[in-house]
C-alpha cells in the first residue's frame, strides 16, 4: 500500500550508489552469472570444490530458523541461512559452507527418512535452498539442519496432494503487509497454532523505508538500496520469533509487491528521483535478496533485475492458485499516481498489469483448469474501489486494477467467456479487509457476477487500525458490489472442500501491544457454482 505520498509529491532526490549504476547489457551479463550460481546453491556439497565443513562454529548458526515452500505432490523447498557469527574467525573467507539435514515423519525424529548435505555459498549470504523430491504426496515432514554440531529448530511441512486425486479439504492462511517498525507479529504467533496445509503470503515482505507516526520498534538504517542493505533489512524482520514461528509450521507461497522494492515502483519506473538504471540495479539487488531469503523454488529465467516468480500451485482436483506478480511489468500508475480523475493515459487500452508473457501465462490456466477452484493469489485489489470529489467526479486509485481498467475488464470477460470454475481472488496490499463481487460492469448492479474478491488485511502496517473508518464508510458507499469492511489487523483463513470455501477473517486488536488474543472478526462463504459470497 501506498505511503501518505504520492508519485507527484515533492521530495529531495533519492541517490543511487554509483557503484550500482549500470547497462541494462551489464545486468544480463551479471545476471547469467548469477543464474549459475542460484541453480548451484540447491545442490550437493560436492558440486562446489572449495565448500568446507565444518566441525565447531563460533555462535549459533540458525538465528534466522527454517523455512519451506512452493510444495508440489513430490517436492517441496527447505530454506535457512547461516549467521555471518557462526563464521568468524574460522578460516573460512570466502568458501562455501556443507549444511547438512535431516527428514522425518516425526516431530522428534525417531524416524528419519532422508538425511543428507547441500551448500550455502557466501555468494548468496549463506543461505541454503534445498529443493526435496521423491516425497509422497499430501504427507507431512519434518526437517532440520546441522552445522558444526548445532541444530536448528524443526520445522513442518506438507506436500500437495496428487494433481488429479479428489480432496476433501484443505486449509490456509493469507497474509501480507508486515511493517516491522508498527506492530509486533502477534497474528504470526496465532497462525503457527492453526493446523495448516499451506500459508499465502501476498508481498510487503519487508518495508524498503520508515514512516508512520507510531513506531514500536526500529529497524536498522535509512532507506534502502544495496544488496548490504536489503540483506540487512530481511535480516531484522525475520529475526522475530512469531514469524520464524509462523514459517516453521507449514510451507509458504510467497510472492512479492512494492516495498520489497521501492514504494509503488512500477516495472523500472520508481517513486523517487532514481533514472531507470537506477532503479533497475536496485531491483537486482531487492530481488537477489528476496531469493536469498525466501522459501521460493530457483525462478527460471532469472536475470540480474529480472525474476519471472508468477507461478502455478496444484492441490489435487480441488483447488489450482495461479501467484501473480503486479509490480515487475506494468505500466507506470497514470495520471500521477494516488487517487485522480481519470485522464487520456488512464483510458489508454495497451497499459499493463501483468505484462504479455504473465497474461498469456494466465489465460491460458483459467481457459485449461479442471479444478474445482481457480485462485488468483495477487496483490492489488481487484474489484472496483472508487470514489467522488466534491465536484461529483469518479476519482480512480490508480495503483490498483481500477487504474488498468482495460486490462481488468479483459480478465474478467476471459473468465466469464471460458467458463472458468468458481474464480477467487486473493489480494492484500490496502491494510484492511474487504469482500467484494467481481463483475463485468462495476458501474451496473445488475451486471453479471463473475468471481469473488477476498482482500485481506496486515500483519502490522498502519498501527493498531479500527473496524470502521471514515474511508471505509465512503468506499462502501460508493460500490454497492463490496460487502464488508474492516480496517483491523490479521490474517485471512479460508477453509476449501468441493462444495463450499469459508473465508475467515481473523483479527488481532492491537498490535501495538505484545500477545493481543485473536479472534475471527467475520466470515463469508462462497458456495461452488454459485459466484458472490455471503456472510455466515
């Protein structure tokens, strides 16, 4: 979500090193390098001649816990990184480090099933991706790894089912937008508790920047730029226990929006006075860091400042989540970003969310899916939030899909006309939470309902927030099509059978405060076959 500025406000130049300053030729060139070397860092020890293990350590290695991902039928992501502390004064310097793990089907580990060793190259921070295949499908692990004698905390996992095989249920949460500085992760502490198949989180992973008026805790550090920096930063945010609590206990999808980056950049345009290079080496540092630190499978066409993450997930016949990203290709926000009148750019039909390849990609999941429910999981929302000026004028947001209206309106047509199966669109980004209908005309209530839109609220961004505001009461309002509001703080927990999907919004009410009790605030149920959601 954006900050309390927009694109066209005044602010003092924002100044990129002149060390990161490069051709667009360069980023390729550097990036085919590192593309190598991600597709490495899965692999086994022996694949890197100077990896070194280790006997002893200098301090805990595991501070920053475990972490899986991107689950398949067969497969599934292990993470973790090592302590630069752990290291010192070992001899090491640059060297790969051997970590060795451990799978079972027991939390205590009396039976271990798979054991082995992969590298963390100091290339990568140290930080191990292992991509685990030949496990049986919708079964859960267990896994932790060893270091010079230290053990790291166990984490759980699960696998999806069989592509085709029939489901009876299957649970999630959602969350995104988890500004360090503005709350505790209380709502993480809750979540762990949930027995979970999987965890969605929609981006704002990290905060690029500071800002608010009540901050609980700092993090480390001005605006950030570098690789040094965003690994700083990550470093900070996923040292909190709730959260390493949260990744522990189920795998992860996990994609990205702006302040992994810079606030409501757009492809290579950003907010502050950067040129394109500028932002574009930014976004290579911002992405490797995200990967580095990220439960993510290794994204194929990896690129310096390019990381194709939009990617499909497959829960037997019963659910299939298409992971979007709506920051890497767009079109800038037209009409100077923030909420405006529309203007000849806005009504400009070639302007982009998803760009070409994502959009053919998209398309052609939701003309081809036989599963029972089709799941945009996204960012922006996606249902129409405008509102009027004093003069009666339609003002757009223009970071949402209300400012890429044509592209909206060719998505939501090609679902209608493909008869795609009970659509959902899961979204964050806006720090509050909404239920809307997804229609071919937002403009007339007796248009056909296509889909339904569940956006869910923050982990901490925006304070303790309050059930009803001001802006609420006007968006609603305004569009007859949303059905509920609520600006508290929480996650989203969406319970999936063949006939029904129950979305929870459960709500912390504050996070200001440590160990806030949770409780579920609402919930909606959309019926199989029939496209709106009704509260329950």
């Amino acid at each position: 979500m954006s900050k309390p500025y927009s694109r066209n406000s005044v602010r003092k130049p924002f100044c990129v090193p002149n060390k990161l300053v490069a051709s667009r030729r360069q980023f390729l060139r550097l990036g085919g390098s590192l593309l190598g070397m991600l597709a490495l860092s899965g692999l086994p020890s022996n694949v890197f001649g100077a990896s070194k293990r280790l006997s002893r350590v200098a301090a805990y290695p595991f501070t920053l816990g475990v972490a899986s991902g991107d689950p398949t039928s067969d497969s599934v992501i292990l993470w973790t990184r090592i302590d630069p502390a752990a290291l010192s004064g070992l001899g090491v310097d640059d060297d790969a480090i051997d970590v060795d793990y451990e799978i079972a089907t027991d939390s205590g580990f009396s039976n271990i099933i798979r054991t082995g060793n992969i590298v963390a190259p100091p290339q990568l921070g140290y930080s191990a991706h292992l991509e685990l295949r030949g496990l049986s499908p919708q079964t859960v692990y267990f896994y932790r790894w060893r270091l010079g004698g230290e053990i790291s905390p166990v984490g759980r996992t699960k696998t999806a089912p069989l592509a085709n095989s029939s489901v009876q249920s299957f649970k999630f949460a959602v969350a995104s937008c988890q500004q360090y500085e503005q709350g505790f992760y209380t709502a993480y502490e809750h979540m762990s508790n949930e027995d979970l198949d999987l965890i969605v989180h929609l981006g704002d992973y990290i905060y690029e920047s500071s800002w608010g008026d009540v901050l609980v805790r700092r993090h480390e550090g001005p605006e950030i730029v570098s690789l040094g920096d965003y690994r700083a930063r990550y470093t900070t945010y996923k040292s909190d226990a709730d959260l390493q609590a949260a990744h522990a206990s189920a795998p992860w999808a996990i994609t990205w929006d702006d302040h992994e980056v810079d606030n409501n950049y757009a492809s290579d345009i950003s907010q502050d006075d950067q040129t394109p290079e500028q932002l574009l080496a930014r976004r290579a540092a911002a992405y490797q860091a995200f990967y580095e630190f990220t439960p993510i499978r290794l994204p194929v066409g990896r690129q310096g400042p390019d990381m194709p993450i939009y990617r499909r997930l497959r829960f037997g016949n019963l659910l299939e989540m298409n992971v979007l990203d709506t920051r890497q290709y767009r079109s800038d926000q037209a009409c100077g970003d923030g909420r405006k009148r529309s203007c000849n750019d806005h009504m400009n039909p070639a302007r982009t969310l998803l760009g070409d390849a994502q959009k053919k990609w998209l398309f052609d999941s939701l003309a081809s899916s036989d599963a029972v429910w089709n799941v945009l999981a996204q960012q922006i929302m996606m249902a129409s939030l405008t509102s009027r000026d004093e003069q009666g004028e339609t003002l757009w947001p223009m970071d949402i899909w209300d400012g890429y209206p044509f592209e909206r309106d060719e998505l939501l047509n090609h679902i209608h006309d493909r008869k795609t199966l009970n659509p959902i669109v899961l979204t964050g980004d806006i720090h509050s939470n909404w239920v809307a209908d997804l229609k071919l005309d937002f403009d007339d209530p007796r248009s056909k309902i296509v889909g339904t839109e569940f956006v869910g609220t923050s982990i901490t961004s925006g304070g303790d927030g309050s059930d009803m505001t001001t802006y609420g009461e006007t968006l609603l309002a305004n569009n007859p099509h949303v059905k509920h509001y609520n600006g508290q703080r929480g996650y989203m927990v969406a319970t999936v059978n063949e006939k029904s999907w129950q979305n929870d919004f459960r709500i912390v009410d504050k996070v200001t405060v440590r160990g806030a009790p949770i409780r579920t605030q609402a919930s909606f149920v959309v019926e199989a076959g029939e496209a709106g959601a009704k509260r329950v």
